[in-house]
C-alpha cells in the first residue's frame, strides 16, 4: 500500500537536511547532471595548483570527492551545522575550513590563491574573489542559472514577475565579474530536467534549499502540498527544470 500524504510529509518534515548531501532523495527525486560534470573538472583543476579555496563549501562533501588537494587547500562556509560536517569530512583530507560569513569580506590575503571555486554559491562576491586570486589565477564554479526549478517554486507562490526569472542569468554575472576585474574564458547554462516522485521529496528539497521558498514550511503550505500530492498521485512524477551554469574565469596576468 503506497504511503498516505500524512506519512509521507511527517516522514520528510523530520528527516536531517545538513550538510550538501541529498542522497536522502535516492529513488524518490532524479536530476539530469551537466554535460561538462563539474567535480571531474574540479579534480582536475586542483591537480595543477598550488594554492586553492573553495568558497560556501557546505558540507564539504562536493570537495571531499575532487580530492587530493593540493598543498595549500581551504574552504569556507558560514552555516554552523555545515561547518562543523565539512570540518569532519575534510580536514583529515588536508583542508583548512574556515567560518566565514557571507557579508564579511573573505579572511584571505590578496592573490592567496591560484584557484578559487564553488558550486552553487548563493551570491558570487566578486570583487572578493577577484582580490584573493593571484595574477592570473582562476575562478572555477557551478552556479544555480535563472529561474530554475521554477514550476515548483511557481506551484506554491503563483506565477513570479520576471525579474524574479531573471535572477542568476549568466550575461549578469559576466558582466558583473567583469566589472571586477575578471576575464570569461567559458560561462554556459544548461536546463536539466528534475522529477520528483512523491510530495515527501517536494518537502525535503524545500526544507533543505531554503530560498526556493523563503519561510516554507509544511504548516503554512499543506494545501498547496496536498494539491501536489494528488497530481504525482494520479499523474506521475512531477517534472520541472534546473538551471546549471558553468562558469571559468580568470584574473588577467
């Protein structure tokens, strides 16, 4: 007998959501990779450096799989309960983590790095990350790209104006980097289509990236969850769309 919708978004409201790590939606969520596979790009890149920081590490599972390190590695995240699981997984591999809010500038010295990188960073702060690069050290991450999973995010808050869509279009933060200082050497979206299974799935996901939904809880959308309950229930997955950006920058020699 398949779980009630009750079961289903008990079991999800509960569930841990620290750490990187959504393996908690194995067989209940699926998501297209990127075509360019971004931790093999980032073991790669770290294999030729000297010096690298991995900026909004979270738990530091995404770095810990780009391992070995080169011999001056450091992360930074800001979230105490993914500091204390990214400074358990990582410093045995040679990391330094280190606390680092999001408004405070980095707690680096200038050019410190020869690689700096991040996957999925909630605002790029770019002349941070242009200042602790050297000369012609480089900026390799993955961004979220715009309006990304936005039939979900659209189910439960109504159609958003576009703007909204427009946040985290890669011409943007091109132009923005540039402003501060950094060359494009390869900056490209990808849509990836996202499925989830059941309305326990939806719960997780949202609980776990907090601004899909800002204030999202069970309580305040049961309805709307429950709406989604009975569309996977009598129609299948619900499908939507993410956006991945590859972005590859460098600071002039």
């Amino acid at each position: 007998m398949a779980p009630t919708f009750d079961a289903l978004v008990t079991e999800a409201g509960t569930a841990p959501v620290d750490g990187w790590d959504f393996s908690w939606l194995d067989g209940r969520a699926t998501e297209q990779r990127p075509s360019w596979g971004y931790q093999r790009l980032l073991r790669e890149r770290l294999a030729t450096v000297g010096a690298a920081l991995d900026i909004e590490t979270g738990g530091g599972e995404v770095l810990a799989g780009a391992a070995p390190f080169p011999p001056v590695m450091a992360a930074t995240e800001s979230w105490p309960p993914n500091l204390a699981r990214a400074t358990a997984l990582l410093r045995p591999l040679g990391a330094v983590v280190v606390a680092a809010p999001g408004e405070r500038p980095l707690p680096f010295a200038d050019a410190a790095f020869d690689l700096v990188t991040s996957r999925h960073p909630v605002a790029p702060r770019w002349t941070e990350i242009a200042r602790v690069l050297r000369p012609g050290g480089t900026y390799l991450a993955q961004h979220v790209g715009p309006a990304s999973v936005f039939e979900l995010v659209e189910h439960f808050l109504g159609p958003l104006p576009e703007a909204a869509r427009r946040g985290r279009h890669p011409d943007d933060e091109r132009a923005a980097a540039e402003a501060a200082g950094l060359e494009a050497v390869d900056v490209r979206t990808e849509r990836l289509r996202t499925e989830f299974h059941d309305v326990g799935a939806v719960v997780w996901f949202l609980r776990k990236v907090i601004w899909m939904v800002p204030g999202f809880t069970v309580e305040q959308y049961r309805d709307r969850l429950r709406d989604l309950h009975g569309l996977i229930t009598s129609q299948g997955p619900f499908t939507a769309h993410a956006a991945r950006t590859l972005v590859d920058l460098r600071k002039p020699a």
